[in-house]
C-alpha cells in the first residue's frame, strides 16, 4: 500500500506581491510531492501568507492562526506555517504567541521554502527572517490563472513613506535581471499566458540597484527599457505594470506605454492625499500639482487611458480642510478606482508615534465621505463604455451566472457577456457594452 499523497493549503492575506509569492510556494510544494487541498481542515501542511499592511489585516492572521493552534493541538502531525509580512514583523515573538507554530518566515524566504520545510520536518522549529539575496526562482510556481499571470520585477521598497510598513517588512529593493524576467514570460507565452502584469512596491525603482550607467548618465535598466525590452514576447498580448509611485513617473514612460501596443492603457499610480502639508508629512516626495500633471500628461498621450489609486484618509494632523483637498482631487481627476483606507498607526512607523492622531470616529467619517465620491466618480467614467465595443480579455466563468463568462477591458473594467468559458478563456473578444455600473461592465460579443 502506498502511503496518500501530503496535502496542503495556502491562505493568502494584502496585496499581488503575496499572491505572487503565495504562488511560487504552491509550485514549491507541489514539487515535493504535496497536493492541493481545498479544505484547510484537510490539509496536512497550512501555510498562512500574511499581511499587516493595516492593523486590522493583521488581526484577520492572528484570528485563523488561533483555529488552526487548536487544531494542532489535536493533531501533532499537522505542519504549521505563517509566511509573509506578519511574520517577517514579528519573528520569534510570533513563536512565543503561538507555540503551535513550525515556522516562521519573511517573504525574502519565499523561494527558500523546501530547504526551510526540510529543517522543520528533521524537527526543528524554524525562523527565517534576515535579509537575503532573493534566489532566482527556479520552480514552476503554481498559478490561479491559466491567462493572466503575475512577474515580480522588483521586490523590497527604499521608500521611507512615514505610514508604511512595508520596507521594514519587504526589506531593500533587489531587481530582478532583464533577462530572468524575459525568460520568464516567454515560458509564460509557450504555456498560452496572454497577460502579465509587472509587479513591485515601487516599480519605477525597477533597475536603479542593477549596475550599468548609459552615457546620458541615467541607469541603464529602467521600468522603461525594460517594457521595450519585454514588449514582443511571443504569446503575451497585454503587459501591465504597478505599482506606481508619482515622484519618480517619467514622461518617457508614459511615451512607451503609449508607443507599445502591449502595454495597457491603465495606471496605478497611488497619491494617498490632495493636500501638500500631508504629502510632505508623509515624505511622499511630490505636491498634488505635480500628480495632477502627471495624469494630464498621461491623457495628453492616451486620452482614454484608465487611472487608479489608493488614498489614506486621517493620516495624523489630517484637518476636514485638509481632507477635503482629498476629495477635491477625486473630484477633478475623474479615477476609474481609488482603493481608499483609513490611517492605522503601524509598529516602527515614524507617523505611529505622533501625537497627532486623528478620532477613530473621524476617520471612519472621512473614509465613508470619500467612498461616497469614489464611486459616483467611478459610475461617470464607466459611462464612458456605453455603447462601445471593447476588446476584453476572457479570463473565467461568471461564477454568479454560469452562462456568462467574465474577463476585462484594457482599462481594467471587469466585463461580463454570454459565452462557453471553454470556447473562449485567453481569447481576446469584442464585446459591445449594453450595461455599465460603477466596477464592472456587461456586453454582448460583437459581430466582426
Ligand atoms: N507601494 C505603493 C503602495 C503599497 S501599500 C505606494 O507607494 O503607493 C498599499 C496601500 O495601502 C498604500 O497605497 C496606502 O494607501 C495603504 N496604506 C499603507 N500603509 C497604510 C497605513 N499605515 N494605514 C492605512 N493605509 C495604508
Ligand atoms: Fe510603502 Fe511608500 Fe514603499 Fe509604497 S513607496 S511600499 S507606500 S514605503
Ligand atoms: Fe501587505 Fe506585505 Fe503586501 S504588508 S500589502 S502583503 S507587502
């Protein structure tokens, strides 16, 4: 009798980043011989990819955690494993909190993960959170999609924004080569990929920690040079990038994008507020009228190109007056969506130890206030759709309506229409828009 395959199963917490890595620990794992599970009660090996970009998102890990401790508790075999931002915070603290737990590791461990899981199943509980030279991945990662797929170009961030968790838990920038990259998506190409999306914290930092200076004096690898240089691989018919950062958008990348039929139509590009005190409070190194300008310099080259972002609302200090310049910029530019939140202090943050802090009750106010807006700004620009033919990329199936099959729009706008998922997934269709609403779209296939 053969003994039945391990199983495993991966919550994944925050942002594509951890998708992203969540992904190539499933290839990981499969590789060893684990299998899928989609009950996590089932499974004989959990790993929790964790956030703590908010405070309540890293409650959210420490609520499952507690489940699953119980669980151990009954069933020792059980393999324990909290990966991602929380953990890399927390380290062995985490251990002492729950004794349950087999290891600990910081997402710079990701690729890391059987040397890691070898050390825990010869009996040792494992910590692994010091800065590393991110390993090239050489796994086949294990991906949701079969259409579109993630890269990670660069990992880390060397921004020190005052809100943000995120360079104490993602370490310091480390680019991935040109080359590795490219491979990577020609792999993607021969396994019928049609989308990629280029992914780093600050992705217009791509290639500033790689050598090489062009005679003009600029770094030779550039998020630019890099969408030239990725441009035509054979199969990949759209290429996204994000995130965004305003201070360091170049005109010259707006151009590629505009130059490159490739690359989408759609940016990221988070301002967090609309006020300049706040800005320069939390070292975001740009004014609102210098992100103002970027977007009209985007719809100089695309008129119809698609813009996104993120906000805080309440950062410390933050006054109605102040918060009100917030609203005046979603008001004016017109966004296609804007991921908003309230400011939660977070651990080795400058802006947690202020004294400034705004009311829970504020903030909740402001972030509803400004939602408010968000999606009425969001409902004029799908009307913009009304009655046109869009070419939408099919991903799956409509999960709420089986008939339908879902993908989206070169502008991002998810986009339902009738349709065999099994005709049409990767296939690029037009559809003519019949119902617009604030987040997504319906049409029906266009005849050609
Ligand atoms: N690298 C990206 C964003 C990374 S985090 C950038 O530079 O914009 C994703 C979003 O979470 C941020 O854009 C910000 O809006 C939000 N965020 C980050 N830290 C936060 C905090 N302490 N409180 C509330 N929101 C926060
Ligand atoms: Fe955080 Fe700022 Fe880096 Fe974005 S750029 S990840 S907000 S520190
Ligand atoms: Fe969260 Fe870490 Fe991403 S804190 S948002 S998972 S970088």
């Amino acid at each position: 009798m053969t003994a039945s395959p391990r199983r495993y199963h991966i919550t994944t917490f925050g942002c594509q980043m951890n998708k992203a890595d969540s992904e190539r620990m499933a290839g990981i794992l499969e590789e060893m011989g684990f299998q899928w599970s989609e009950d996590p009660n089932d499974a004989d090996l959990i790993l929790y990819n964790t956030c703590t970009i908010r405070d309540n998102a890293e409650h959210k890990v420490y609520s499952y955690l507690g489940r699953q401790a119980e669980r151990k508790r009954q069933q020792p075999e059980l393999t324990l494993v909290v990966a991602g931002c929380v953990a890399q915070q927390e380290g062995e603290a985490l251990l002492r909190r729950v004794p349950e737990l087999d290891m600990v590791m910081g997402p710079q461990h990701a690729n890391r993960l059987r040397d890691l899981l070898e050390q825990v199943f010869d009996g040792s509980q494992v910590v692994a959170t010091e800065p590393v030279n991110i390993i090239e991945d050489i796994t086949k990662p294990r991906r949701e999609s079969k259409v579109t797929a993630w890269v990670n170009v660069i990992y880390g961030c060397n921004e020190r924004c005052t809100y943000c968790v995120v360079p104490s838990v993602r370490g310091v920038e480390q680019s991935r080569t040109p080359e590795a990259i490219r491979a990577e998506m020609e792999e993607l190409g021969r396994q019928g990929y049609k989308e990629v999306t280029l992914l780093g914290q600050n992705i217009d930092a791509y290639g500033r920690d790689l050598p090489g200076v062009t005679p003009e004096g600029r770094h030779q690898h550039t998020l630019t040079d890099l969408l030239y240089y990725v441009s035509d691989v054979e199969g990949i018919e759209r290429i996204r990038f994000a995130t965004s950062h305003p201070r360091y958008f170049t005109e010259r990348l707006i151009r590629a994008c505009a130059e490159l039929p490739k690359v989408c139509e759609y940016f990221h590009i988070p301002f967090q507020s609309g006020d300049n005190d706040i800005l320069k409070a939390m070292a975001r190194g740009y004014t609102h009228e210098k992100y103002r300008r970027i977007i009209d310099t985007i719809r100089s080259y695309m008129p119809d190109a698609s813009i996104s972002a993120d906000a805080i609302v309440g950062f410390p200090g933050e006054t109605e007056e102040q918060f009100e310049k917030t609203l005046q910029v979603v008001g004016d530019i017109g966004f296609d969506l804007v991921n908003t939140a309230a400011y939660s202090p977070r651990p080795n943050t400058p802006a947690a130890l202020w004294e400034n802090q705004v009311s829970e009750e504020v903030k909740a106010d402001r972030l509803q206030r400004l939602n408010h807006l968000v999606s009425i700004k969001a409902a004029e620009r799908s009307q913009r759709y009304f009655g046109r033919i869009e070419e939408v990329l099919v991903e799956d199936q409509n999960p709420k309506a089986p008939t339908q099959v879902m993908g989206r729009t070169r502008g991002n706008r998810l986009t339902f229409f009738a349709g065999d998922i099994n005709e049409l997934r990767g296939r690029v269709v037009p559809v003519k828009i019949t119902e617009v609403r604030a987040f997504s779209l319906t049409g029906k296939i266009a005849k050609e």
